[in-house]
C-alpha cells in the first residue's frame, strides 16, 4: 500500500482483518535531526510491547509469522526522513508502514481489528492543492498533497519571464532638458516593466486550468510585490487560500514543503468548521441524529451517510439482540461488551459505503461529541 496516500479501498481492505489478529503501533516522531535520534529507541520498545501482548494473548503457533512481520516492517522505517508521527499495521495479510504528517499519540495495541483513527485523519487531510511559486523571472507550479510537493515540469511550467524592454538612454540636449528626459524615461520603463510582469503572469495564470479542479485551494508563495501582481490578473482569486511571503528561490522541495504544509493544514483544519454548518443545515431537514445508541442503530440499518465525530472521542458499552442494540449500561438481556464503540460505528460506515469525517475535539459539543448525517 502507497505510505502517502490512503484511500477509501484501503481502509476497507484493513477493516477487512476484522477478527483476525491485527497490530497497530502508531508512534509520535520528529523531523528535526537532533529531536529524532529517540524515534529508533522509542519504537523498538513499542514493538517489544507488541510482541509481549502477542505472546501473552494468543499460543505460539499462531504468531510466529506475526513476530517475524513486526521485524520485516522494522526493517522499512528510514528515520532519518520521519514526519511527524508513523503507523505501523500488521496482520496476517498486511504489512503497512504510514507517515503522519501531524501529531499523533503513541498507541499499541493488539486484537481483532486495526486502530484506523489516524488513517482516516489523513485520508480527510490528503485534499489535493497546487503551491505556484512566483520569483522576479520564474513561475513555478507543485502539486501538493498532504506533506509532499511535486513540480510540475512540461511546456508549459516552469515559466520563464523573458526581458523584451531594452533600455536606451536618451541622448543629451541641455543639462536641465536631459535630467527631465531620463526622469520621464525612468518612470515610462518602470511602467512598462510592471506591465510586462503582469502579462507574463497573466500567461501562467491561463494555464492553471490544465492542473486543477474547480475547487482545488492554491497556496501563493513569493515577495510581496510578485504576488500582488499575480493577484491583480488572476481568474484564480477564489481558489488563493492563502499567500506566504518571502523570497524561496533557491529551496529544494523538501524545504518548500515544511513552509508551505503548514499553512494548508492550518486550512484543512478550518474546513471542519464548515463541515459543522453543513450538519446545522442538516439538522433543520431532520436528517441529523446524534448521540451512539441512536446512531448505532442507524447504522445498523444502513442509514449512515456520513459520520462526524471527534478524533479522541471513545466509548465502551454492551450490545444486544445479536449487537443490533447498543447500550450504555448493562441490561436485563444477555450482552456482550464493547471496548469501543465509536470505533465499531466507523467501521460499520465506511463498511456500508458511508462517509467518515474525523473532527478537532470539541467542536461536536452540541452533537454529544458524534453526529450522523442520514441518507433518509
């Protein structure tokens, strides 16, 4: 499985080991080099935690293969190129090493499914957007997802400013009439130089539909006088999410990116308060329900569009008649025990071809901390 991108499919081929032996160690690391030199230690005694739970839980027999996969994938760690947290996911038919490229807290556990939280986190985070670099002569284009920039290299970026204005200085007449002539000539070539730069953006900016979708965030990077100039010709104005400021001639991709992912997430993070007015929209058409019991059920039946709830939120319970009802206390009936059911309610939707969204904490205060938009 591709370690930048998590899909949909991928989720579901993971929820797929559901009942076999699944083990996720999920580790907060560092991009910087002196801060990262405790990654490797720091997962070691996470994987010797892994394999203790393994030995303690199931018969040999059944995990020798499992100890000799946790290794294999140890193997694949490069930590010298950590982002900001790993994942590591195995079973008997998965092996799957995951860069974070945001914070996340150090969990292992062993059992019969994976802890997907983080993956759908990112999966929700990988939105798609283009970064165009703007510079005196150059404009060049990246296609960003997550913490990973791609230049775009064809004929048609990057795009190179050629200088058309020659500059002839005038003759002189009189001391006085030849200071005014070059005066006015001065403020003629500035006019026109800006009016040049204008056209060779203007040029880029017709050809940004090639790489983008209508709705696709774009993140301007340059001075400040570049980007004012690429604004006031821009049909793109829309799709600006937000503009960085400073001269990044000369950076690779890998020093683009630690600038300029952290301002698209900073937007990423600020859709979850529009995905909140949508529910209230919802809401008003009585196709929101809240709360787990109520919406176990729903899900349960197959009316799960899309699930919101918070990132950290968890709760345990007891399910019963066959685990279509889900209970916060024990009841008179026979029960079984769930250790986390907001974590079964996510698997059930994206299961059922429903939508999950993972949202910062707290802003689902109104909704019992978890929401489900109905399909009916």
């Amino acid at each position: 499985m591709d370690n930048d991108m998590i899909t949909s499919e991928q989720l579901k081929s993971l929820l797929k080991e559901k009942g076999n032996i699944c083990i996720s160690i999920i580790l907060p690391t560092h991009r910087i080099s002196p801060e990262r030199r405790v990654d490797k230690m720091k997962m070691i005694n996470a994987m010797n935690t892994a394999k203790q739970l393994l030995q303690y839980k199931y018969p040999t027999a059944e995990i020798k293969n499992l100890l000799n996969s946790i290794d294999e994938i140890y193997q694949k760690i490069v930590f010298t190129h950590n982002s900001e947290g790993i994942g590591l996911f195995i079973s008997s038919k998965v092996q799957l090493l995951v860069q974070f490229p945001f914070q996340v807290e150090e969990k292992v556990m062993v059992g019969e499914s994976f802890e997907v939280r983080d993956l759908i986190y990112k999966e929700n985070s990988s939105i798609p957007y283009l970064v165009i670099l703007l510079s005196k002569n150059t404009v060049r284009l990246y296609n960003g997802v997550l913490d990973k920039l791609t230049e775009v290299i064809d004929e048609y970026f990057p795009k190179t400013y050629e200088e058309e204005y020659e500059y002839n200085p005038p003759s002189r007449g009189t001391p006085f009439a030849g200071v005014s002539t070059v005066r006015n000539f001065e403020k003629e070539k500035s006019s026109m130089k800006e009016i040049r730069y204008e056209q060779f953006y203007l040029k880029a900016d017709k050809q940004l539909h090639k790489y983008m979708k209508i709705e696709m965030p774009i993140l301007l990077m340059g001075v400040e006088k570049d980007m004012t100039w690429f604004e006031k010709i821009s049909k793109h104005t829309k799709n600006i999410k937000d503009k960085i400021n400073g001269n990044y001639d000369y950076l690779n991709e890998k020093q683009l990116v630690d600038i300029a992912w952290p301002t698209m997430y900073k937007y990423i993070q600020n859709q979850n308060k529009l995905v909140i007015k949508k529910l209230e929209e919802k809401t008003g058409k009585h196709l929101v329900i809240n709360g787990v019991e109520a919406i176990w059920k729903a899900t349960k039946e197959g009316n799960s569009l899309k699930l919101l709830v918070e990132k950290d939120f968890r709760k345990s319970g007891f399910i019963t008649d066959g685990g279509y009802l889900y209970h916060e206390r024990p009841t008179e009936k026979a029960y079984e025990i769930v250790t986390d059911a907001v974590d079964d309610i996510m698997e059930m939707v994206i299961a059922k071809g429903g939508e999950v969204v993972l949202t910062e904490n707290h802003l689902l205060n109104d909704y019992q901390k978890i929401a489900l938009i109905t399909r009916y």
